[in-house]
C-alpha cells in the first residue's frame, strides 16, 4: 500500500505506546510500520529530491505535531512515551487528525507560529492550494520547516549540560561576528562568575568587552529583578555592555527597563530568537537539502 500521510500515522504512532512504556524511534517505526502492513518497497520509497525516504519524513512531521499537541513527550534524545492527554483521545473512538489537535491550545499556537500575533494565523493546505502562488507556498513551507527546527533545537537546549549551554551560546556568538577573548572564547568557571556566564569581544581584533548571561528555563519567564542583577554584576565588572539569553522568554517589564537603561546597552534574545539565530549561523544545524528556484536569464535572449 502507499505510504500513509504524517496524520493518517497519529493513531497507529499512539498505539506503539500505548503500554505507557519509554519506546526508541526505531522500535516505533517498526510497530508503525507493521500496523499499515508496509513492504519494504513501500519503506524504501525517496522523495522526489532522492534525500530522504517518504516514510521517514512523514513519522517524523507526525512525531513533531504530536509532540506539539502534549500528546507525546520525549525524555531523552529519540526516546518517547505517551501523556495522559494521549491515552485519553487514544481511548475515543474517533479520527485522529489535524482538526482532532486543533482541541488543544498548544498545537494551535504551534501552527499559528508562537512569536506572531494571535491575528496572524497560518495558511491551512487549502488555502495555499487555492490563494496562494506556487512562491508563496515554497516560502510558507521554507518558514513552518524552520519554526519546527527552532523547536527542535530548544529541546536540545533544555536536555543540554548546564556549562555545554553556556559554550554554545558563547559559540553562537562567535559565529555572528563577535570577537574571541584573548584569542579564545571563554565561559567563567562558575565559582568566580559573579552573574556572567560567558565574555567576548565586539570584534575580532579585541576591543570593548561584551559580558554574557545565559539562563536555561523551560517555562519560568526572565522578570526585571533578573535583569537588575546583570546590570549589578556588570557594574562590578566595570563594563557597560551585556547580552542576556534565555530559552522561555522575558517579562514586559524586564524589556522596558532594558531598553530604558541608558547607562548600560543590554541585548535580550528570548528562547525563540536564540533557535533562530542558531539556524541562521549554522550552529547546531546541517543543510539537509538545497533547492534552487531559476528563472529566466533576460540578457541572455535579449536582442543585441
């Protein structure tokens, strides 16, 4: 049989883990895999760029929207076990698709696109078929493809050691262009940090100092106390400029005062803005394919 599109596999992808157990993606691709009655020619089936196979890419856009649903968790790299929520839409007889999902406050706010206003939705697969140039669905798809990656890599972010996550943020801005320190990156040893997390240079040739503070929080907000502190820690250190990174976000009233603290340039970037500037430099991330979009050459058939 053909190979069952990423919604048509959210039951069967509920069922391999219906015993409440930790399962790895391979075993659950397995139990997938035997629920639809694949062959292996159905399992070998490529894209159309020959990258990927089909099967593959389509479990994991499944994996991925029930993750975003609260129906699925992951406790560890390839490791997942059912919610509560799951068991219970598994145990209701009823179709399990995108619409099934929309019930769920989480899922609604992936597909909308988490940083944009509520008013802002996404274009549903009808729409881009309908309204839509062929452009405007490669450019939407390019930006739900990213948006899926930013999750993914915050979830790395939040599984990660506590020092490995300061490296990286100090490596992030490494590659945008910051300078190394003493011809090194560094990360204060946390017995001597004094509330900086990391320093680096303004440019590559070493001048003016940047200190760094990086917090790893799921869902704890970054409040104005916080950002108080880091202007304190960076008084001591006799420097003016700072970045704070965080994986959630940062309260209204932090951001205010930020931005109108003029003794002192301090840099916000929340958890959404960090996975984006992560796959904008290439950290973290591999091109997995490159399309490329021609067009006419004018000049080139233009009369002399």
């Amino acid at each position: 049989m053909a190979v069952p599109k990423y919604y048509e596999m959210y039951r069967a992808f509920l069922e391999s883990l219906a015993d409440r157990q930790i399962h790895g993606v391979k075993e659950i691709k397995h139990k997938v895999i035997n629920i639809f009655g694949l062959s292996e020619a159905d399992v070998a089936e490529m894209l159309p760029s020959g990258k990927q196979r089909l099967f593959d890419n389509r479990i994991g856009w499944c994996r991925t929207y029930l993750k975003k649903a609260n129906l699925i968790t992951s406790p560890a790299r390839a490791q997942f076990l059912i919610t509560e929520r799951g068991l219970n839409l598994l145990s209701q007889n009823i179709p399990i698709n995108n619409d099934t999902l929309m019930q769920f406050p989480e899922f609604v706010n992936f597909t909308r696109g988490e940083s944009t206003a509520a008013s802002q939705r996404s274009i549903s697969v009808e729409e881009k078929n309908d309204e839509c140039t062929p452009q405007e669905i490669l450019e939407q798809s390019f930006k739900e493809l990213n948006d899926a990656l930013a999750n993914e890599l915050l979830a790395e972010i939040l599984n990660m050691d506590p020092y490995k996550f300061e490296k990286l943020v100090v490596d992030l801005l490494i590659k945008m262009g910051y300078g190394k320190l003493q011809y090194d990156s560094k990360v204060t040893r946390k017995s001597a940090d004094e509330g900086i997390d990391g320093i680096v240079t303004a440019d590559k040739l070493g001048f003016d100092s940047i200190y760094i503070q990086a917090k790893r929080y799921k869902d704890t907000s970054i409040g104005r106390p916080e950002i108080q502190k880091f202007v304190g820690a960076l008084a001591g250190q006799g420097a003016q400029k700072g970045i704070f990174l965080t994986t959630s976000r940062f309260t209204k009233e932090a951001e205010e005062f930020a931005e109108k603290n003029l003794s002192y340039k301090i840099v916000l970037i929340n958890g959404q803005r960090l996975s984006d500037l992560m796959i904008e430099y290439g950290l973290g991330v591999s091109e997995e394919f490159v399309y490329r979009v021609k067009k006419i050459d004018s000049d080139y058939f233009a009369e002399d």
